[in-house]
C-alpha cells in the first residue's frame, strides 16, 4: 500500500471519527437536555409530594383534633345517661310510692264507705 493510500484511508478515518464524535456529541446534548427536562420534572413532582405531605399532616392534625372532641363528647353523652338513669330509677321510685299512698288512700276510702 502506497503512502498516498494510506493518507486517504488515514483521511477517511479522521472524517469517520469526526463523523462519530459528532453524532456522539449530539446523543449526549440529546440525553442532557432529557436529563435537565427529568430534573425540572422531578423537582416539580417532589414539590407536588411536600404540598400532599404538608396537607397530609393537616388532615392528621385534624383528625388527631376531631378524635379527641369526640372522645370528650362521648365522655359527656356517658355522664348524662348515667345522671338520667338515676332519675328514671327516683321518679320510678316516687311513682310507686305515690301509687302505694293512692292505693291505702282509696283503701280507706272504701273502708269508711
């Protein structure tokens, strides 16, 4: 092989290269651009995750808060059955005895009649 074909196929060769550094170079603008249009993404949807997790919280506070008022309710509601039992049991209690006092008084009644 001759010097001069050895220069065009060394010539070829260096415009092969360069030919492949160029497309490498344009794949790795390609990818970088993705990348850079990922981050913004991500960075957009780890925005998104802190608002859910601040309004995750918020609910939790509220449902933390909500729980406790109904805790304390139910303690009320509770006490005010127990209060109206022993106040059916007295009224249930003075019924009978009135009914009793009625009873001995009509008994008499009809003694004396």
């Amino acid at each position: 092989m001759s010097i001069e074909e050895r220069l065009d196929r060394l010539e070829q060769l260096v415009v092969q290269l360069i030919h492949m550094v160029g497309e490498n170079n344009k794949i790795v603008k390609d990818l970088s651009q993705r990348m850079d249009r990922l981050e913004q993404r991500m960075d957009k949807l780890e925005q998104r995750m802190d608002k859910l997790e601040q309004h995750m919280d918020k609910l939790e506070q509220r449902f933390d808060e909500e729980s406790a008022l109904n805790q304390r309710r139910h303690q009320e509601v509770i006490k005010e059955v127990r209060n109206l039992n022993f106040e059916v049991d007295y009224l249930r209690n003075q019924t009978s005895k009135h009914d009793m006092e009625i009873h001995k008084i009509k008994q008499l009644q009809a003694a004396s009649n």
